[in-house]
C-alpha cells in the first residue's frame, strides 16, 4: 500500500472512531509499522542537513503562510516530531483541523493575542470570569490589547472594526459558570470565537462543533493528568494554526519533547479519568449542597470534575483543615486539589471585578481527583467543622437508590 493510499485509508478509519479510542490511538497510528509501541521521545534542537538550498525553500515557505514543515526536521523552534504527535492527536479530540503547543497556557493565548494584533486587530471582547491571569494579561494590556468586558447577550454590541478575538471560558474558572457556545458563536459573526476548554475538556464539550474557530487548553491540568507536567495547546484551523507556528517560532514559548511525550500519554487515560472524577464530582456537589454549613455550590450541567462552594465559615480554615486533599493551585490531577481563588488563581484580578464575576471571598475551588468518594467526603466534613446542634449528618445521596 503507497503512502497515499495509506493516508487515505486512515483517514476513513479514524473518522469513524470513538472518543475512548481516538485517545488512545490518534498521533501513534504509524508506530506498528516502525515496529515500535510507545512513541519516541525527540530530544534534539538541530537536525543535520547536506541540501542547504532545499533548507532555505522550506523556511521561505515557513515564513510565508506558518504551515508544518514536510519532510525532517530542521531546528526545535521550528517544530519537534514528538510535540506533533501531540498535536495531531489534541486536533483530532476536539475534531480540529490542527493545533499548536506552547510551554504554558499562557504562552498559548499570549500567541493567539499578538497574532491577532499582528493584523491590526488589537481589540478583545470577553466575558467575565476567565482564569485570573487570562484576565490580567486582558486587563493589563501587556501586549497592547485592549478588552471590553460584557455579558454574553452583549457580545455583538461590544463588537469593534479592530476587534480581533471573542474570548470566554466555559465553564469558567472558578465559579463554572457556562455559556451557550453556539449563541456566542453566533453573535461574534466574523470574529473568531476563542473558548477556554480547560475545564471541560473534549470530553464533556467540543467547542469547535459549537461555532469555536480556537479552543485554548491550558494542557497542564487534564490533559497532562498527572500534575507533573506544564504546557498550552490552541485547537483552531489550518490558517489560524499557521500564524500561531510563526508566532511561536518568533517568541520561542516552545514546548519541550519531553512535556509532548507526557501529554501524549496523558490524552491516551483522559476520558477514563474525567469520567471517573465526574461521577465523583457529582456525588460530592450533591452533599455539599445539603450540607448546613455550606452557603452555595457551584456545578455545571456539563458535569465534569470541578465543585465550588461557598462555606458559611472561613473558607481559610477549610484550607487549612483538610489532610487527604491537596490544598495547592492548579487542577485536573489524579488527586483532588482544593484552593481559596480570592487569594490566589485570581488574585490579580481587581477586587471589584473579582467580586462582580461571582468570585467572592468565601469562595473555593475543588479539582476532584480518582481517590474514592467515602474517603474525600470524610476529610471535607472534618474541615467544614463543627455542625450546628441538630443538624443532620449528611450521607450520600445516592447511596439509598443503590
């Protein structure tokens, strides 16, 4: 079979395949025909090279229009062959054309944004809450954006000639609140709409199918999986994915082969794992909304792996009480992680506006993990503290329908 017919016949293949499989399959296809099984690991920074006139075509047509380079590799700057595995295989979960990884979630919207501006597009619109630190690289105009901030029904009034991105999260960071995806679609008309897929994953949502021309990951959390590992990977089309190769190669926000090996093998758990957390999630949300000493929860209707709740007492104290669960930053590892967001994640952001994005100071933020739900619950009620006299014991929900 030619390599073309190859191609050919694996793109029939895997159009048809299931999320679970796609996962564990897409970016390895053509390891059995090496005789390999785990995809290597390309630690180099230069490729040697005897035809230094067919190098030079291949960066001029690098330089022109971004596209992947045919054919080996030429600088690590330019592309490794391990992150493009990674690549292949993130654009196929959230049915993509392409994407593109950077070191860090932020170096990926910091590409996306001088890309844009690039064009003389500098104007953003965005809807409140975004990730602490999205919203303070907006607000701060660090790299000459400028934002209006809205509500979703606001969208297609705050629309400029110079606006470049519509952006959002959803569910959002840290209240999970969601918005309608493809009604935002809709009101952004030309402009592309960038969705913050990081909590749900392509899992529980794929963006692009709702009218998303990017989907930002911040792959650190649940594509990584694991804690061990930091890294950003914009999904989009073939022409935006282009500006962002050139963008990466300028700035050099590239991510190591190393972070793409671990991310590759992280993607092959992440249905199982989200799957698994959200039932937990799920559980643990019910009983904390149950509970008297809790004031509100927070759960999407997508589902997924994150709870926040609000507590009657001080949230500090519950910080500090906990023993089975982390109490750090960061999410979507195999172990759950519990953190105050007013002093951290979103500490950047102005009070007020923290405050105005539902952000309150009793507020915390649960990244439920693989540990067995009897388990967790049992440390989160130690932590809550004392009940108040009377107060029934809050046992699971569903544990009598079983």
């Amino acid at each position: 079979m030619d390599s073309a017919r190859t191609s050919a016949y694996d793109d029939v293949r895997t159009a048809s395949r299931a999320l679970a499989t796609e996962a564990v399959h897409a970016g390895r296809e053509d390891l059995a025909r090496q005789g390999l099984h785990a995809p290597p690991i390309d630690l180099s920074t230069t490729y040697p090279s005897y035809d230094s006139r067919a190098e030079a075509a291949r960066i001029d047509a690098f330089a022109g229009d971004g596209a992947a380079l045919d054919g080996p590799p030429v600088y690590g700057r330019l592309g490794n062959p391990t992150v493009a595995r990674f690549e292949t295989a993130l654009a196929r979960l959230e049915g993509a054309e392409a994407a593109v990884a950077f070191a860090s979630g932020m170096a990926a919207l910091s590409a996306v944004l001088l890309a844009r501006s690039a064009l003389g597009l500098k104007h953003v619109v965005a809807v409140r809450p975004l990730y602490g630190c999205s919203d303070h690289l907006l607000t701060a105009g660090l790299l000459g954006s400028e934002v209006t901030w809205t509500d979703p029904a606001g969208i297609a009034a705050a629309l400029r000639p110079d606006t470049g991105l519509v952006m959002v999260e959803s569910p959002a960071n840290p209240t999970l609140a969601e918005v309608d995806l493809r009604a935002v679609a809709h009101a952004c008309g030309s402009v592309p709409l960038l969705a913050d897929n990081t909590f749900a994953t392509p899992v529980l949502q794929r963006p692009v199918e709702l009218g998303a021309r990017l989907v930002l990951h911040s792959a650190t959390k649940y594509l990584g999986g694991h804690g061990d590992v930091m890294a950003g990977v914009v999904a989009c089309d073939e022409e935006l994915a282009g500006r962002l190769r050139q963008i990466r190669f300028a700035t050099g926000g590239v991510l190591h082969p190393l972070a793409g090996y671990l991310l590759l093998r992280g993607l092959s758990t992440l249905p199982v794992r989200v799957r698994a957390a959200s039932t937990t999630a799920a559980d643990l949300a019910a009983r904390l909304a149950a509970d008297p000493r809790v004031a509100r929860v927070h759960y999407p209707a997508i589902g997924g792996a994150m709870v926040a709740f609000e507590v009657h007492g001080d949230p500090h104290a519950v910080i500090g009480a906990v023993r089975l669960i982390t109490p750090a930053v960061s999410l979507g590892s195999v172990d759950t992680l519990i953190q105050h967001p007013a002093s951290i994640s979103h500490r950047v952001v102005d009070p007020d506006d923290r405050r105005g994005a539902g952000v309150g100071d009793r507020l915390l933020r649960m990244s439920v993990g693989l540990e067995d739900v009897e388990d967790l619950w049992s440390d989160l009620d130690t932590a809550l503290g004392a009940r108040t006299p009377g107060a029934p014991e809050v046992k699971n929900p569903h544990r009598a329908m079983s």
